[in-house]
DNA sequence: CGTTCGATGCACT
DNA sequence: GTGCATCGAACGT
C-alpha cells in the first residue's frame, strides 16, 4: 500500500478556510491495533472562532471545547447525538480556536476492515465502498476513530493525514462551497468545501450554479 | 423518489 | 431539562 507524506503542522497553521479546501484530496489515515484503514478526504466544514455561532467555541472555553483552542495539527473528536463521533483537525494558532471536521473520505486502505467496523452498527450490510465513509460519523467508525483519540496529534501519531499526490481527486473539478450541514445558527456562511460530484459526498454533491473554486469571502 | 422520527449520552444552562 | 456539526429504518407519494 501506498506511503505518503505526513502533513507537517505548518499546513494547519493557516486560516481554516485554506486549510478546508487543501485538506481535499488529502489521505487520513488510522493505524489501529486490527489493522490499518484510510481514505482520500472528499469533504470538509470549517468551524472559526467563537463569533462564529456554529463553532462549538461560541460556548467559550469548556471542558469540551479546550482542544480548539489547543495546537494547530491536533485532533479535535467529540461526541454528538448519543451515539457518533466527529473528527476535527485544530487550526490557526493555539489560543484561537478553529477546526476542520471531516465529513467524508473515498475508502482507499483496508475496505474490509471499515465493512466490518460499519457492520457492527447497522441491521443491513454498507453496499458500495462509497458510503462507507460517507458522513462523519460513518468515517469515524469506519476508522475505528472514537473519544480515547480526542487530542491525538494527527502529525505524529497513529490518526495522521498524509498528501499521497493525488491533486485533487481525479476526474473532478476544483472545491465547491456552500452551507454547512447538520447545524442551525452560521447556515449564512459558506464554510463547507466539497470535491464536486463525488459519490462519497454527504448531503449535497453538485456544484452550485453559482461561481466556485475560490475560497469563500 | 420524498419526509419523518427514534435511538442514545453527555455538556452545558 | 434542553439540544445537539447524525444516521438509517420506516413510511408516504
């Protein structure tokens, strides 16, 4: 299986709306005790900052909300709905808190190892490898990803994000934007960054009618 | 196709 | 007590 290159902390060190469109196409990795599995990462959201009201920093500095305010390249995995987990990588610079949650991978490493973790979960198998990793709660588990690696640092730890130099994804265009899923305060901001057309994208997947490619303002 | 709704635990008010 | 950065089974069209 392929190696790639760790992504060093600098790459977190940006503003996060970069960091959410290069984050595309990009490997995230988990090495677990029962076996290695990863995926190209195919959508993302950027959280920034307690102004923003979908953040969970808007509630300030908790207990909860401590590792967005950590170091840029850490792992940020919460908790949510009784039953999910989400994976976040930190960004900015420590003290100001913002994150990227990843909301969808195409499977590339260890697809029978994320059928067998999704199984445990569900009444009827997953069919396609693309919705395995559909959603990020579907990632997570299929990652093996829970609470115990909130914190982990994604630069040397066994949860890492590698550039395998896939530009984007082949075959599709540059980054589509729009609004954020899931949340119901910030839907004003266009802050979720998506490979157009991906059948591993969650929620919606066309590009909209509307320019793309750039960041968002 | 589409929409609705229950599962399930915890941080925070 | 309230509200989740979700998911998928169950139903209606």
């Amino acid at each position: 299986m392929a190696r790639g290159r760790v992504l060093p902390r600098r790459f977190y060190a940006r503003p996060t709306l970069e960091v959410a469109a290069d984050l595309l196409g990009k490997v995230l990795l988990h090495e677990a005790a029962d076996g290695l599995a990863s995926g190209i990462i195919v959508e993302t959201e950027a959280y920034i900052g307690e102004s923003d009201p979908a953040c969970h920093a808007a509630a300030g500095l908790t207990p909860r909300t401590a590792p967005l305010y950590g170091s840029p390249g850490m792992a940020y995995v919460y908790f949510s709905y009784g039953m999910h987990c989400l994976v976040n990588a930190v960004t900015e610079r420590e003290g100001f808190p913002a994150a990227c949650l990843i909301r969808a991978l195409q499977p590339l490493d260890g697809v029978e190892l994320m059928r067998a973790r999704r199984a445990e979960r569900r009444a009827t198998p997953v069919g396609r490898d693309a919705d395995l990793c559909r959603g990020p709660a579907n990632l997570a588990t299929a990652l093996g990803i829970d609470l115990r690696h909130n914190r982990l640092d994604l630069v040397t730890s066994a949860l890492r994000i590698e550039d395998r130099g896939f530009g984007v994804v082949d075959g599709f265009g540059p980054a589509a934007w729009g609004s954020r899923i899931g949340i119901r305060v910030g839907t004003d901001r266009p802050w979720r960054a998506w490979v157009p057309g991906h059948p591993a994208v969650s929620g919606p997947r066309e590009r909209p009618a509307t320019a793309g490619g750039r960041l968002p303002a």
